[in-house]
C-alpha cells in the first residue's frame, strides 16, 4: 500500500548528490536520526503516509488505491532544503503527482529550514 518512494528517491542521481548514500538521508518520518546520533547529516528529508482513499466502485473490492504521500525537507539553508525538495519532486513525478507544496519555515528549536510537497500515488492493491 505504501508506495516505492525510497526506491524512486535512490534511483535519481540528484536526490543522491545531495542526500548521500549508505545512508541515504530521505528517512519515515519518526526515524531520522537526531543530531547527536550516527547517520546524521543534512540536508536530510523524511517521508510520511498523510491520507489515502481506496478506489471504490459498486460491484467489487477496490483493487487500487489513492496514497497521498507528505515529503518535509531540511537544510542549514533556504536554498538547501528547496534543492532537496526540487529533487524529490523531480524523483517521484514519473510515478506520481506533486499536488501541493505544503509551504516552508525555519524552525525555532533546530534552527533549520524546511520545504514541504504532498505527492500522490496510484498503488495497485495486488491479488
């Protein structure tokens, strides 16, 4: 049901530039490492499932289903976290749709800047 969005973010050159690989810094959301913790790094962004709606029709079980996906990038810098965003988009958009940018800010705590896109996916259910 979740769709291949770590697959889709791994395989583009440009999420890599800038996210690293082994590890690839693009984490479910409660699992990027803290700033003290190894595999730490920015930019970094993190990914979360934000709603979903099955495709129903009268006579039988849905057989796909509509996932809406958030993408919250961070970075040290405007810049930073907008570059990692463009890429992302960049990443998914053969296998999805961007359908909003959710808006950007710098958070108080971590001093950090984020850039946020919701993006959807048609995810067959399977037999």
């Amino acid at each position: 049901m979740y769709p291949e969005v770590f697959s889709y973010a791994v395989a583009s050159p440009a999420v890599t530039g800038l996210l690293g690989l082994n590890p690839t810094r693009f984490w479910p959301f409660a699992d990027a490492p803290q700033p003290s913790s190894t595999g730490y790094g920015l930019p970094y962004a993190v990914h979360q499932l934000v709603y979903g709606t099955p495709e129903n029709t009268l006579p039988c079980t849905p057989t796909t289903d509509n996932i809406g996906i958030q993408v919250d990038a961070y970075g040290k810098t405007v810049t930073e976290a907008r570059a990692v965003l463009t890429a992302l988009r960049d990443a998914f958009e053969p296998h999805g749709y961007v359908v909003s940018y959710n808006g950007e800010n710098k958070e108080q705590d971590t001093g950090l800047y984020r850039a946020s896109f919701t993006a959807e996916f048609w995810e067959d259910r399977g037999s």
